[in-house]
C-alpha cells in the first residue's frame, strides 16, 4: 500500500484526495494546507490526518508519496517550497501543472529531484488519454512515417485576468506536452498574442513551432472561448499519414496517405472515459503504476523534467511576443 500525503486542499487537491481515497493500492493518510479550515474540511472528508504544515507533517506520518496540488500565481507559485521539501525528504513526489511559473525554480526541482533519485511526475493529464496513447503507438509503428506537421488547438473560458502572462503559464503546459509528447523536442517558437477587451492577459496566442525533428507546428490558444464546444484539437502528420484527435479523449482519426479509407477509434471502443475528469484519474494511476513497479526516476511517464521542457517552451514563446515576434530558440532538456 502506498501511503500518501495531498499538500494544498482547494478544488483540485481534493479530487486527488477523492482518487487516492478510492485506488485500491494508495492510503491518503494525511492532507496539508495553510489555511487550517481547508485542511481539518479535507481531513473530515476523506478520513485524513490534517496539518498546516509539510515538514510536520512528514516528521510525524509514514509517507511515500507527496502530492503537491497547491496553486498561486498563475497556478504555479507555491508549488516551489512543497516539491523541494518532499525531494528532500526523499518521497516520490507528483505535483499539479505549472511544474513552476518561474523557470528557474521548475530547472531547480528538477535537478534536485534528479540528485536525490527521486520519481518526480507532473500532472501533465492531457496526454494521458487512450486517444493520445493511440495516436503515440501509430508514431512508433511508423504509420505516419517522417514527421511534417503538427496543429494544436486548447481554447477555453476562463475570465481570470491576474497577470500579463496567466494565459500562456497556466493553461498551456498542456498543449506544449502533448505536442511533445508526440514529435519531441521543440527546436524554436515564434509568438504573436493579443488581449480581448478589457483584458490584462495576453488572452489568445499564436505560436509558430520548429521541433528538434525538422516537422514544423502551430498552436492556437486562448482563454476567451465558449466551453460549450470542444475545447481542444489534435492533429499529427507526416509522409504516410496523419491522425486527428477530437476533444481530448473522445475520438481519433487516422488517415492513411495510401489509402482512402480511414479508421475511426472512439472513446466507447477504447477505455470508456466518462468525461474530462478521468484524465485526472488516468494520470494519477499511471504514476501509482509507475511507484508499484519500481520503475527508476528516468522512466517516469509525464515527468518533472518533460514538465520543464514545456514550461521552457512557454517562456520561449512569452519572449518572442516580448521582442515583437522574433523567433526565440528553446533550450533542450534530456
């Protein structure tokens, strides 16, 4: 059984505790959070020990496993403190995305967890789904063949407008991880973003990719979209073919260059996803997976360090826009 503690009790830390509470190998054994009422209503819930404090709260609990779900600025700010305080610690540490809206903190945590051994995941959860995991095997079986191009869509309504660049950091590490997770590494970015009315953010961005592997890409993005539509698009192609994948996990098209037919695979075919939720739930069972079968700090699936390599990829494209369009090279993380 593998004893975990949730750090930051809030809206999203409590669906980690719901599925924690609910695997069959895990035991939430305590949840932590500054604000003490936070913590003692998580506590009640989910049948955990509280604490307002980590470093307590590991001194006195069994804990395998941390999972930090706190949030801040831009979604990322207080994820700093928690992760190193867990890696230090030694426990294998998941933490929610933003790995970290400052990049020299996200380059910090991944060093110390790669010094210390540590398996370190982020909640990168989009790319856990079976039409992601589908359209990486029709990658690795070379039905696309030779990579040529990629366009990504993730458009949803989010009103908040905290900072100049909440967008870009909060909502894309997602978009950014899957496209790498399906071509790689990502060479250079060139960016132009606008603000809707009234906005203080940078609400929808328009950001030209080279990939490492030569395909070009585009990623279209914006908090400024009605969530009653689909909310994001997928599409990889390369000299033998190319797939489509439909709002997020519902469905996934591949057509053959050689061929007009085309397979259609959907979700009911697949894994039965009910909703956008069991992209939490599939994440967090890979990592449990991951921690049961030893797997070593390198193998982990959506790591801390894939995480990094998204976030620098983000903060390639915030200066571009900063420069007045100019294409910025990413460094290389691996």
């Amino acid at each position: 059984m593998i004893r975990i503690a949730v750090v930051g009790v809030n809206n999203i830390g409590k669906t980690h505790c719901r599925y924690y509470s609910e695997h069959p190998d895990t035991e939430l054994i305590a949840v932590c959070d500054w604000m003490e009422d936070r913590a003692k209503e998580a506590s009640l819930l989910y049948g955990a020990k509280a604490y307002s404090d980590l470093r307590t709260l590991l001194d006195q609990e069994e804990i395998d496993m941390v999972c930090v779900a706190t949030g801040g600025e831009e979604k990322g700010s207080h994820h700093f403190e928690p992760v190193m305080i867990a890696i230090e610690a030694g426990k294998d540490v998941l933490v929610e995305k933003p790995i970290s809206n400052r990049i020299e903190e996200a380059r910090e945590m991944v060093k110390a967890a790669a010094d210390k051994g540590i398996r370190f995941g982020c909640n990168l959860n989009h790319r856990f789904t079976p039409a992601a995991k589908k359209g990486k095997d029709l990658i690795e079986q070379h039905l696309l063949g030779t990579p040529l191009f990629m366009n990504m869509r993730l458009t949803i309504d989010n009103k908040a407008d905290l900072t100049e660049w909440f967008h870009m950091r909060a909502l894309h590490p997602h978009s950014i991880d899957v496209m790498r997770y399906f071509f790689g590494d990502v060479k250079r970015v060139q960016a132009f973003m606008n603000k809707a009315p009234g906005r203080k953010t940078w609400s929808t961005a328009s950001i030209n990719l080279e990939f490492a592997n030569g395909a070009v890409g585009h990623l279209t993005g914006s908090y400024d979209m009605s969530m009653l539509h689909p909310i994001e698009w997928c599409e990889a192609a390369g000299t033998e073919g190319r797939f489509v994948i439909e709002n997020v996990y519902e469905s996934i098209t591949y057509y053959p260059h050689k061929s007009s037919e085309t397979t259609v695979m959907r979700n009911s075919i697949m894994r039965g996803m009910q909703g956008f939720n069991d992209t939490f739930r599939n994440r967090i069972e890979r990592f449990i997976e991951q921690i049961k079968q030893n797997a070593s700090p390198s193998e982990i699936e959506g790591s801390g360090l894939e995480a990094l390599a998204a976030q620098e990829v983000i903060e390639a494209a915030i200066w571009s826009q900063q420069s007045g369009g100019q294409v910025v090279d990413v460094p290389v993380r691996g």
